[in-house]
C-alpha cells in the first residue's frame, strides 16, 4: 500500500482534552484519516524563526507521524495573514468588499509555497500518494512537479470555490487556477463548488468539462469531483458518552432552568453570519412576546486569527450588538444572549449540543460546516433537538430535513426559531434520523476513501507513466 502525505498549512494533531481547543474542521477530520495510513502530515509548525532554514522537527503523537517547519516573520505575515486570510479567504467566500490585493502579499504566498515544496520534496518517495489541503496551499503541487515530482497528487479545497464573475477580481487569478491543473484530483465539498470551478475553467481558461469529471485544458487532463467532508462519527459518540459531556449537559441544563437553549458554535469570523444570526434573534425576541424568558441563545465563538485587523472588527461590533439586546430585553433573572469568546473542549461541546433543544447555525457561506453535523450526532435518538442550518452552507445539500433558512434574513430565522420551539416529537424524530443517517455513514472515513480511491484510480502515476 502507498504511504499517504498530507500536506496542509498546519499540522496540529488534535487534543480532546484541550481546553482551549479551538481546533478548525481540517485538523480534527484529518488526524482521524491519517490514523488510517502510515503516513506523514506535513506544515507549518505555527512557530516563527528569524531565519528560515529548512528544518524539519519530526513528532509522532496518536500514531500520526508529523513534520513541522517554522517560518519566518514576514512570510506569515504575507502568506497566511496576509495572501491567505486577507485576500483568498474573503474573496472565496464571496465578500469582495473584504479582499485585499497587496503584491507583497502574492509575493509572500509564493515564497512560502516555494519553501514547502523544496522542504518536503526530500520526504517524497516514488509510490507515495500525495494529498494537498486547503486554500493556502494551491500552487504547491505546480511547484513540486516543477522539482520533478511525478507522483499521484490530489488538492481539496475546504472552503467554497467562488463564481466565476467574483473570481475574475482577483489580479492573476489564472495563474492561480491554472496551477491546480498540476494535480491529478480536485476535490471540493459540494456540486456547487464544484460547478463554479467547472465555469470558471470553460469561462477564463478555455478549458473543456466531461460529465464524468475530466476537466481538459489544452494537453492537461485532471479528475475534478464533490466528496463531501465529514465528522468522525464513532469519536463524537464516545466525546458524547463521556464524564466530561455529562458534567457539561448538567451544567447547561441547571443553568438553563426550564428555559429552551438554542445554541451557536463557530470560530468568530464574518462568514458565519452572527451578527446577522443575532439581529434574526433579536427579530424573534421582538415578534414572540411570549417565549422572552423561556429561550436563551448561547453563542461560543472562541477567537480565531487575530492578528487580522478584520477580525478585531468583527468582535466589537459583536460585543456591541450583543450588549444592546441583552440591554433591551433582559430582565433581572434572564438574558437573552449568553455570548461566550472562549473556546471548550470537545467533551464540553458534545455535553452542550446535546443539552440544547435548537442549533442556529446561519454562515454567510461555508464550505460545509461540521458543527451542523457535529449538532446531529450529539442528540438523544429519543428525543432530539432540532438543526436550524443556513441553506449557503455546504451542509444543506446533505442535511436536507433541518429547517433551512436565508441567513440574511431576519423574518427567516425568527419563523424557523418559532417553528423548531412548536415541533411536535414525532417530526423531530423524523428529521433528525434522516440526517443522522448522513452524518453516520458519510463521515470522515468515507470521505477519505472517496478522495483517497479517486487519487489512487487517477491513473498510473507519471513516473510509471514515463517507464
Ligand atoms: C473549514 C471550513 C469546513 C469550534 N469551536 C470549538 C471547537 N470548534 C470546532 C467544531 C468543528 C470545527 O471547530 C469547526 O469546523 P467548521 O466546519 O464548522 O468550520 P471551519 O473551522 O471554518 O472549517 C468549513 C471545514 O473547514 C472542514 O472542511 O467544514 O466549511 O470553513 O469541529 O467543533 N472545538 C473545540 N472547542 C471549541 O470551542 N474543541
């Protein structure tokens, strides 16, 4: 069997136990995929050096080898703060408004891609499947094939994969998507990623799409499919089962009162719409009279990337806005919003998912979104909550019986909170068994395989190829 390498900005195996454990989706789905394989994840460290160097700190932890470079001041600043955060994230999920195009920035992302390729090409045998994670990271396998690389190559884009009319503002995007076409497989969340992608490459790279994924442009040949990212479906039931999730469901529910938790779980970033997501809290607060006092909205947005300006934005105008409904409507023994910027461990999370009767999870955009998922698998088959999902998550297209709303729109969100509050049992049974029935057999391992079989049926690596 082939050793698989996974490449992603960083490698950080997952700690359950961690309090502060604000891991994102990728790391978590990753760690559980790579258990699988004799394989190595390689990335940034997450640590700075005066002086780049090329040295590779090697680590096994849970049976996942890694192996971490550090990376100099200005290339996080340019490539992950920067070209990364500042110009593709905003860009890819559709604000336009929040993209910054700064050459430095480009010149930094190349740079880094640069240094990943000629670090981690010594690591590289000839059978090893090589899998590339992740928006930061798009030009790396044109660079290691540029190093003579011939092996297998797969790339997943984690996050949407923008229209083309918006692609377009981005300055050299052809270059930037012309150099996915050095890897053998795409992979993205959903169809519609997926369909964006397919546009694009007919629109601006007089490329040619087959029904059966081949995407054809000039001499280059790649396989570009949807292989919808899921959670680690038997990790999250035993984080349920635990001490710690019971401790957690206790103190959430005595602290509740009899009153219906609805809860919000995301890294505090502008496409998860919570500030849209409050004023539709609010709008229900102002419309139900009779439910102020009886529901409350816990919001756990631990802080991520704060070393991007935006990012500080964001949270003022949440403290402030979160501040005033609570000013407006509570009352000596309630408020309406618990806004919580800490981060729990998964133990903690699982306890509270199951403790509360309503999700509101409302992004702008998401690639998928596996709190949703995470949400469905917590629950008691006997008596689950309900999923309020925003229909631009990637999760909508595979979560079909939450009730789906416009996160954008207030009157939205407060019906479906009204709506979820009224469910009967039996229509709540209902829903959430179809979609657990996703979340348990679509989850990470299938993903893995999916991707993981497309790579190894892309054809003979080029270097058979060449023989
Ligand atoms: C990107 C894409 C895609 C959150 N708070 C805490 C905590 N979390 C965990 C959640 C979940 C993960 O972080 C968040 O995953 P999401 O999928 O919701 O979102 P992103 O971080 O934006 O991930 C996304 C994903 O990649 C995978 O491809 O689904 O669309 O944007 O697992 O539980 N974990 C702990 N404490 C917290 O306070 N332990």
């Amino acid at each position: 069997m082939s050793r698989l390498i996974v490449i992603s900005n960083r490698v950080s195996a997952p700690r359950p136990n961690d309090p502060k454990g604000a891991q994102g989706g990728l790391s978590v789905a990753l760690a559980a995929a790579l258990r699988e394989y004799r394989g190595i994840w390689f990335g940034w460290s997450g640590n700075k050096t005066d002086e780049f160097t090329g040295h590779i700190d090697f680590q096994r932890h849970e049976g996942v080898t890694s192996a971490t470079i550090d990376l100099e001041e200005q290339d996080v600043e340019e490539y992950y703060n920067g070209y990364a955060n500042r110009t593709l994230w905003p860009l890819f999920h559709y604000r336009i408004d929040l993209a910054e195009y700064d050459r430095s920035f480009a010149g930094g992302y190349e740079r880094v891609n640069t240094r990943f390729a000629e670090t981690v090409r010594p690591l590289i045998e000839a059978d090893d499947l090589i899998w590339v994670h992740d928006y930061h990271l798009i030009p790396l396998g044109a660079q290691l094939r540029e190093r003579g690389l011939k092996n297998r190559m797969g790339f997943f884009l984690h996050i949407p994969w923008p229209p083309s009319r918006l692609m377009v503002s981005l300055p050299f995007h052809e270059g930037l998507a012309l150099s996915l076409l050095a890897y053998d497989v795409i992979g993205f969340h959903t169809e519609e990623w997926l369909e964006s992608f397919q546009n694009y490459v007919e629109r601006e790279l007089g490329g040619h799409c087959d029904s059966d994924g081949t995407i054809r442009v000039g001499e280059r040949s790649v396989h570009a499919a949807a292989y919808p990212i899921g959670i680690d479906y038997q990790e999250f039931q035993q984080a349920v089962a635990s001490n710690t999730a019971r401790t957690a469901y206790e103190r959430l529910r005595k602290s509740a009162d009899g009153r219906r938790t609805i809860i919000g779980v995301d890294r505090l970033d502008y496409s998860k719409g919570l500030e849209e997501r409050f004023l539709g809290y609010r709008r229900f607060l102002e419309e139900n009279e009779d439910c102020r006092g009886r529901v409350f909205l816990l919001q756990i947005a631990p802080p991520s990337r704060g070393e991007v300006h935006t990012y500080e934005t964001i949270r003022e105008s949440l403290d402030e806005l979160s501040g005033r409904i609570n000013g407006e409507f509570a009352e000596v023994d309630w408020v309406p919003i618990r806004y919580v910027n800490q981060g729990y461990a998964r133990e903690d999370l699982a306890g509270f998912y199951r403790a509360a009767e309503i999700a509101l999870i409302t992004p702008l955009r998401d690639g998928m979104n596996l709190v949703a998922k995470e949400y469905v698998a917590a629950q008691d088959p006997e008596d689950p909550g309900v999923l309020i999902l925003s229909r631009f998550a990637g999760a909508a297209l595979q979560l079909k019986d939450a009730l789906l709303v416009n996160p954008y729109s207030k009157e939205d969100i407060s019906d479906a909170i009204r709506r979820a509050l009224e469910m009967p049992k039996e229509e709540r049974i209902r829903r959430w068994r179809a979609m657990n029935e996703n979340v348990n057999s679509e989850d990470v391992v299938w993903w893995r395989k999916s991707f993981v079989d497309a790579l190894e049926k892309a054809g003979p690596s080029r270097s058979e190829a060449a023989e």
